[in-house]
C-alpha cells in the first residue's frame, strides 16, 4: 500500500513528488476463529487474504511507531486488555466491521488514525493523548470514543482532505475534553449521516464542520458550547427512515450553541441551551426554516436568527440578501429575539416570522444598534 504526496514551492510549482510505500505482511489462518499474536520492535503492517479476519489476541504496535491492520473481512479483540500502541493506525476492513458493540477495539496512539470499513466501526482511543482522525470512513456507522478528546487533523494543500463518512450514524463521545476545536471542527461528509456526540466532562466543547453538498443532520448532543459550521450544505435537526437510515430527530442539550450554514433547517428537533445571554444563534447564507410541529422546539432565554453574506473585502466579494427567516413552532419558548442580516444594508429578501411562547411574554430586536433590519419583498410577523 502506497500514498503520493506533492510538494510545491513558493511560487505553486510542483517542486517534489514523495511515495510512502509499506508492504504489509499477508497473514491467513487456518481457523476463522484463531487469535493473532504480533511482537515486533518496529512498525506493524499486517494483512489477511481477501476473506480473513484479524482477532487480536495480545496488544499490539510500538511506541512512536506506525502500525498498519488490514483485514478482508473485519477486525476484533479477544477482550479490553488489548490494545493497538504507536504513532499513526491504519485499520480497514473490506466487508467486515472493526470492532463490535460489545468489545470496540482499543487504541492507545498519538497520531492520526485513518480507519475505514464496510460496514461499521467501534474505535475506542484509552491513552491520554485525544484521538486525531485523519479520515474514517464506514458503510453504516462510525462509532468513536476518547478518554481526552476527539480532534481532526489539519488540512494540507499538498493531500486529500479526510472527513468522517458514514452510510447511517456518527457517534462521537470524549470522557474529558472537547470533540473538534475552534476553528478545526470534525468534518462531517454532508451526505445525511446523523450525527451524535457527547461531551461528557461538564466544560467540554463540540465543533462539527459539514463538507461538500448535501445535509448535515444533528442528532443526540451534550455539551457545553455547540459550534457547527458548514458554508455548501444544509444543516437539519431531523431525518426521516428510509431503506438504508433509521429516523432521527435532534435532542441537542448545551449553554449555547451558533449554528451557521447555507441553509439551516429546525423542523422536527429540540435544542435546549442554558445560556440566557447568548442561548442559540442561527446565521444562515440562505434560508432558516422550521415547520410548526409538535417536536420543533427551541428552549432558550435568547435566540438569535440571521441571514445574508457580509461583504469581504479580501476577496472583493459584495454583500449578499439573506433569504426568509421562518421560525413557525408553537411549542418554541425563548423570550428573546435578535431578528438581522449578516449585512444591515443589503438586509433580508423575503420575509421574518418568529413564533414563541414564552410565559412572560416576547422581546424582540430588528437589526443591530441604530442599525435597523432591512426587510425587501415580505413581511416581518412576531407571535407570542
């Protein structure tokens, strides 16, 4: 197994071409149940024939040493003693899972792992540094757990950028520390992959950034501050079944939360959020939506909608209209609302509806300052 990498030079020429080549060894054993003892001093690179298993019996891979598992038909652990030591893991399973729901296998590595299966994965990171995933992807559902957090590597110009793709779900918990990072969030393959994530220590963060085209769609999450950012996709609150996914309808717990994305839509979901100062804020490119419906809730001391693009000047690029702001659910119950555009004079092109029932009634903000929201080619209409 080999990966190219470019190198270029400061004016953008391609300036060296550099091939990471590791040739595992192929493994096959005589009994589909048998264990695989590995010692070695260096790096680890293993493979089965085109149908093997590979069950861990002992641990496995060297401190500050890369370690390379490939399996035809899946990867397991004989129990949670063992557990995959090194610097970057490389695990894939061609029609197999990597671990199961009762015995994930257990890492303990402190670089990147790439990880990828047809059909689900259960990766649990023990050791003390986060675990940072360069890619991971799976047929049904990627299931990753950390002790100290769960990060993504930095994106390189010089490679494929890795996200987390996954046919159904994404499930992401940390013991302690933050899932994603300022300005670093997970990157989420906008395919409709629901996406869990737990934050369990009280003052632990969850950044999620959504890629490509497509919908976004969050699911279960705690945490203590929630940042999602996906500027070519939709971010939803709900799913519904379908012959590959089960349904899901968001029940997301935090302090405060800012969603911002081309189009966000609340239908069907709960978000709760402590914080009565910031609550939740929704900055959308487009559109933000949500139907009234009994499971469309938005609990929150103060909730914040805008739509439009800012003028950049970087890049000479003009501000943009927002679209509508329809925020139509009875069952809402914030007693604040900030109504703007992301650019006051450009404004809103459509209409702003915001629904609450709030039981010491409704404030509501137009605009900025002295700068009043801006509404061109629909009405304004606040309920409580």
């Amino acid at each position: 197994d080999g990966a190219l990498s470019a190198v270029y030079d400061t004016n953008g020429n391609l300036a060296s071409i550099t091939m990471d080549q590791r040739q595992p060894l192929t493994i096959k054993l005589a009994d589909a149940n048998g264990k695989l003892a590995i010692h070695d001093k260096e790096h680890t690179y293993i493979a089965t024939t085109k149908n093997g298993t590979l069950n861990l019996s002992e641990n496995v891979g060297n401190e500050g040493k890369d370690a390379m598992l490939l399996a035809g038909a899946g990867i397991t652990q004989k129990d949670a003693d063992v557990i995959i030591k090194g610097r970057d893991l490389t695990l894939a399973s061609g029609t197999g899972s990597i671990g199961t729901a009762d015995q994930a296998v257990q890492t303990a590595i402190t670089g990147s792992l790439s990880a990828n299966s047809g059909e689900s994965m259960y990766i649990s990171q023990t050791g003390l540094a986060p675990l940072t995933v360069n890619t991971a992807t799976a047929g049904k559902d990627i299931n990753l757990k950390a002790l100290k957090g769960i990060m993504m590597t930095g994106v390189d110009s010089n490679k494929a950028m890795g996200y987390l793709t996954a046919g159904n779900v994404i499930n992401l918990s940390t013991e302690n520390g933050n899932i994603g990072d300022t300005g670093s969030g997970i990157r989420i393959l906008n395919n409709g992959a629901v996406v869990n994530a737990a934050a369990q220590n009280g003052d632990a963060n969850v950044y999620l950034t959504g890629e490509k085209t497509g919908d976004l769609v969050l699911g279960t999450i705690t945490a203590k501050e929630l940042g999602v950012t996906d500027d070519t996709g939709t971010v939803k609150l709900a799913r519904a079944a379908n012959t590959t996914q089960t349904a899901s309808q968001a029940n997301i717990k935090v302090e405060n939360a800012t969603i911002a994305a081309q189009d966000i839509n609340l239908t069907d979901g709960r978000m709760t959020a402590t914080d009565k100062a910031d609550g939740l804020t929704f900055k959308a490119a487009r559109t933000i939506t949500q139907a009234n419906t009994a499971a469309s809730v938005l609990k929150a001391g103060t909730v914040t909608f805008q739509t439009g693009t800012a003028a950049d000047e970087a890049t000479g690029k003009a501000a943009v209209a927002g679209g509508s702001i329809d925020a139509a659910s009875q069952n809402n119950t914030f007693a604040k609302v900030n109504l703007r555009a992301a650019d006051q004079t450009a404004g809103i092109n459509g209409s702003a509806k915001v629904v609450s029932n709030a039981v010491k009634g409704l404030t509501a903000n137009f605009g900025v300052g002295n700068d009043m929201l801006n509404v061109q080619g629909g009405d304004v209409q606040v309920e409580n």
